[in-house]
C-alpha cells in the first residue's frame, strides 16, 4: 500500500493492481510488478480504480476487514473512499473478478468496511459503469462493412449517378 500510495502521489495508475502483481522480493518486501497498462497523469479515477482492485483483490485472500485495515495507514481515508463507488464487478478486471467468483458478499462486505473505515467522507452510491455491448459492436461492424463496399461504389460517381436517375423509387422506403 506504502507503493500504492506513492504512485498516486506521482499521479501514476497501475491498471492491472491486483493480488497477482504483487511480488516478494528477497528480502521480504512486497513489490508492485508489470508495469505495461501503466498510465501516467492518471485520472482520479484510474487512480480510485487501482485501489478498488487492489481491495477486491486482497479481501478475497484476507477478509474486507483486513484489506481495508492494511490500506487505511498508507493511502488514508480519503484513498479508500475514492473507491467506495468502485467495488462492484465492473469496474474490476476479469482476473479478479475469476479469483473472488463464488464469495458471495464479498464486494458488498469490502464496500462496507470501507464505508465504515473512511467515514462520511464516502460517496456510498456506487458509480455507473458500462462496458462497451455486444449489439454496439456489430453496428459498428455493420457500418464498417457498408462503408468498405459501397465506397468503391460511391467512388465511381457517373456510374452512380445514372443509378440514381434510373432508381425505381417505389423500392426507397425499403
């Protein structure tokens, strides 16, 4: 958390925060690793982002209370209320959401402690998210598939605007 702490004082968000990015070094000291979603001058909520993974993640191995326990002295109670509104299943990553699938309660209890860790200073309503849906992909597809053939077509404009002249209007509220 120490390191969490400190890449949101850089302004940096991790964008993969979660149990199995974390490293023991020799040592005995935890280390944040794979660094290749960073993003720098990170967004408050990129940043919210990585704390609620970090805590969905850790609650699912140590319990809401402990998770939650372990961030308050690094990143304070104004980190973890920043990701109060994030612990739900869509703003976390898919590797997490597999790892904590089958502990029922488990958002709703780290929400909760959280809630309760930092105070009044929480937003308790949870953000709206939205992933991108399947039917906006297959317009987008649809468009780009119109476009890739009738631009050839377009391209060829006396042809067209014979076709045109000649069109049977009776076909066009088809």
């Amino acid at each position: 958390w120490v390191q969490v702490s400190r890449l949101r004082q850089a302004r940096i968000a991790h964008r993969s925060l979660h149990g199995g990015n974390i490293m023991v070094g020799e040592n005995g000291c935890p280390r944040l690793a794979d660094f290749s979603f960073a993003e720098l001058a990170a967004t408050s909520r990129q940043m919210a982002i990585d704390v609620a993974e970090l805590l969905a993640s850790l609650a699912g191995q140590i319990g809401p209370e402990r998770a939650v326990g372990s961030a308050l002295p690094a990143i304070g109670r104004d980190g973890v209320a920043t990701a109060v509104p994030l612990l739900q299943p869509l703003a976390l990553s898919a590797r997490t959401r597999h790892r904590i699938k089958g502990q029922d309660g488990l958002l709703k209890r780290t929400r909760e402690a959280a809630i309760a860790a930092s105070g009044d200073q929480a937003d308790q309503n949870l953000a709206k998210l939205q992933r991108v849906r399947p039917r906006t992909l297959l317009a987008i597809a649809a468009l780009a598939g119109a476009f890739y053939f009738l631009l050839p077509q377009i391209a060829q404009v006396s042809n067209s605007w014979h076709a045109i002249l000649s069109a049977d209007w009776a076909w066009l509220p088809v």
